[in-house]
C-alpha cells in the first residue's frame, strides 16, 4: 500500500503546527487522554480543518512516530560517516541518540510508548500507509545497526556474537530510555550517553 502525503508544508499550511502541538500534547498529557479537538485549539483552527491533513488523532500519532523513526536513521547515518572504526562508530551513534531537543525527547518518548500500534494492521488506509512506512523505518533503523555490529565483527573490533541479536540488544538499551527519561529529572543526558555508551561496549567487546 503506497503511502501518500495529501498536503504540503506550504507558506499557509498548517501541517507542522498541528504537529508541534500533538507532539506537545501527547508527550506531556498522553495520547489517550489528548482530546483531538484540543489540538486544534492550539493551533487556532477549527476541528474539521485537522481532517484536511490527518485523518485521526491516531493517523497523526503514526506520522509523529515515522517521523522521529526518519529522524533516528539521519542522525545514525551522519553520526558514522566518515568514522572508521566501528568501535568509534558505535560510540559516535550511541552519542548522537542523546545530542536531543526537549521536543525530539517528547517524540522519542511518543515512538518508544506505542510501538505496539505497530503490530496490528489499520482499517483506515491512510493509517495503515503509515504503519507500513513506520515498520519499514523500524527495519531500517535494526540494519543499520547489525551492519555496524557485522562490521565490527569482521574487524576483529568485536566479539563473535550473533549481529541481529547483538544489534537488537544495542538498541534495546539505548532506546528503552526514552520510556523514563524526564528532562529535569536526577539523571542528564550526559551521564546517560556516558552510561549507555560504556554498556555497549561491554556488549560487544571481546
């Protein structure tokens, strides 16, 4: 099923707004109890305008988690370009999922509290396009981090260990912390990045 994007981030679109205020929303109030209609009201239009750029407040919830999903794979991809060792890569990857915005910590926190949307197929085909594209994202998300596991592997830089299961262990730990995380909170980025980091070498250190 082909994705579609029905509308543009024109001069006068409303799109990013009602975005931005979703992700607010969900991130401080929770999706369930984010009332749709109060979306609109922080963007200052009417209720049926949403419709025009998301078919429901769950269509909009699987666009916010695409997007941060598109985000994660820019920012893994920047993050190992030009690194030559995969040891320095990993740190350099694990480094950049922390180098955040409070609103990127509200999306992440968003994706990692309803992965499970994923798993069950939409009726509505807009929401179901979007899970697609989601799930594939989710995907390339894992390769890319098996691939920097193999490599890592084939250099000797790391333990012979299962790369899928490997990778999926990485990822597990360095995402689960946005299911937690508060900003303000007893423990900074900074001393989570460090954390992390050090546990995943452990991981796939020889």
């Amino acid at each position: 099923m082909a994705r579609q994007v029905t509308t543009t981030e024109g001069p006068r679109s409303k799109r990013g707004l009602i975005l931005s205020a979703a992700i607010e929303s969900f991130g401080d109030d929770g999706f369930e109890l984010t009332k749709w209609a109060s979306v609109a009201d922080k963007v200052g239009i009417g209720q049926t305008a949403l419709y025009h750029y998301f078919e429901s407040k769950v269509h909009c919830l699987l666009t916010i988690m695409s997007t941060e999903l598109e985000r994660s794979i820019t920012l893994f991809e920047q993050a190992i370009e030009g690194v030559d060792s995969p040891t320095e890569q990993l740190k350099a990857a694990v480094g950049a999922a922390y180098d955040v915005v409070p609103r990127e910590v509200l999306q992440m926190h968003i994706l990692q509290s309803h992965m499970d949307l994923l798993a069950t197929p939409r009726q509505s085909e807009r929401e179901e396009a979007e899970r697609q594209h989601a799930r594939e994202l989710v995907r390339g998300v894992e390769e890319r981090w098996t691939a920097l596991v193999d490599r890592g592997i084939a250099s000797g830089e790391f333990g012979q260990r299962d790369p899928v299961q490997t990778s999926r262990m990485l990822l597990a730990m360095v995402v689960s912390v946005w299911r937690w995380y508060r900003a303000g909170g007893p423990t900074s980025l900074d001393e989570i990045r460090d954390y992390v980091s050090a546990a995943a070498l452990r991981v796939v250190l020889p």
